[in-house]
C-alpha cells in the first residue's frame, strides 16, 4: 500500500453519518471547486461531507511530509553543526600544538646557547698584554656567533609557527566553505523533492476529488429526501416516489458510502 492509501485507510472504513453530514453542511455552505449547480440537496451535503474529509487527509499527508522534510533539514543542519565544530577543535589543537613544540624548540635553543658558551675556550691563566686581548677578543666572537645562531634559530620557530597556524588556519577555512557549499545543495535537493512530492500529492489527490465528486453524481439520490407522510394518506403513486436507493456503479471504494453500506443498498 502507497503512502496515500496509508492515509485514507482510516477513513474509508468510517460509516456515514448523515445527520454529521447535514450539520457540516449547514456550517459549511460556501462550496468551493467543482460546481453544485443542479445537484439536489442530498447531493451537495454528500460532496461537501465527502470533500471535508478528503481536505482532512490531504492536509494530514501535506503535515506528514513537511514534518518529514523539515527533520531531514533539521538533521543536515545538525550534521554540518557537528562538522564546523569539528574544524574548529581541530584548528585548536592544532594551535596548542604548535605553541607547545615552540615552546620545546625554544628551551632547547636556550640550553644549547649555554651549553655552548660554556664550552667556549677561556682564556687561560698568566695571559697578558697583546696575546691577553687577542684572545679575549676571539673568545667573545665565538659567544657572539652562538648567540646571533641561537637569534636565527628562534626566529625560524616563529616563522614556521606561523607557517603552520596559516596553513591549518587556510585549511580550517576550505573546510568550512565546502561543508557550507555541501549544506546548501543538500537544502537545495531536500527543497526539490519536497516540492515534487507536493505536487504528486496534489495530483493523487485532485484524482481522488475529482472520484468523489463523480460518485457522489452516480450513486447519491438525485431528489431530495422525501418528508414523511402520515400512513392513512400513502398510495400507490406516493410509495413510487420514495427516495432512490444508491445506484450501482463500477467506481467503488467511494468516501461518502463505506463497502460495507454500498453492500447494504445492494442487498436492500
């Protein structure tokens, strides 16, 4: 069973009520649509009853499927929701990592800077004069050379820090434009097949009014019911005019009739 027949399961196996008909008819006399022009008074409350609860329905699947639409929007939401927090954690402990191996690089740049500098020759006891000051010289050059190489080496931890926080960050970025770019096309589709749906819908349905209201033409009396008269006066001539039973026809499953009362009149 297709989703339409799931929906009107329920409510073709309702018996007529007609006493709920004639009441929802006198509430509701402004008929819309297919014309009731001609159609006698038994017939417009049986077409207005019978579209009332084709209406219900309908709009029951139309609920159906924006319910079902929005969950599946709601959930491609959520998803992308999941993945933009996803970057951004990634973005951040990508930071912390390289803040946290510059630091490394650092405090190894520094104890080698010490290391090195104490490793530097000194100058030895009993040195004077000329000798004393060449050596003197030599010795702060090399603690020099150390230094301005420990200067460079920090300044390539910066630079490749940097390097790293715009490459992660250029990445973040990328992954962000296509998780955006994958949302709005899966929007986009959601939107599509919504809307096909719909019209589908509107299409099965607008067959099923346009059944309705021929079965209604087909199978409901023609005349208006007849009042009751007092026994003493009925004849011959007055029991020929007696509301028509429903006519046989070969469109079945009709609204306002259920199988089971059509059934019945056949048998009466």
């Amino acid at each position: 069973m297709d989703k339409i027949g799931e929906f009107l399961q329920h409510y073709v196996e309702q018996p007529y009520d007609p006493v709920k008909a004639h009441e929802y008819y006198l509430k509701n006399r402004d008929l819309k649509g297919r014309t009731t022009s001609g159609m006698s008074q038994l017939q417009k409350e049986a077409w207005d009853y019978s579209k009332s609860r084709v209406d219900s329905d309908k709009k029951q699947s139309v609920d159906a499927n924006k319910v079902a639409n929005d969950q599946k929007i709601e959930a491609f939401q959520q998803e992308a929701d999941a993945t933009r927090a996803r970057i951004t954690e990634k973005l951040k402990a990508l930071a912390e990592k390289i803040a946290s191996d510059s630091k490394a690089e650092r405090t190894s740049i520094a104890n080698k800077v010490k290391s090195d500098i104490a490793n530097v020759e000194p100058i030895p006891d009993g040195v004077t004069g000329e000798e004393r000051a060449r050596l003197l010289e030599k010795r702060k050059k090399e603690i020099a050379d150390i230094r301005d190489t420990a200067s460079s080496d920090r300044s390539n931890v910066t630079t490749d820090a940097t390097t790293s926080r715009q490459n992660g960050s250029n990445s973040a970025s990328d992954e962000r434009d296509k998780a955006r770019t994958d949302l709005k096309s899966v929007i986009t589709k959601a939107k599509d097949d919504y809307a096909k749906a719909k019209e589908t819908l509107d299409s099965k349905y607008e067959t099923i009014y346009a059944k309705e209201y021929r079965n209604v033409l087909n199978t409901v009396a023609g005349n208006a019911p007849k009042v009751k008269t007092p026994a003493k006066a009925k004849t011959k001539t007055a029991a020929k005019a007696k509301t028509p039973k429903a006519a046989k026809t070969s469109d079945s499953g009709i609204i306002y009739y259920t199988p089971a009362e059509m059934a019945a009149n056949k048998k009466s």
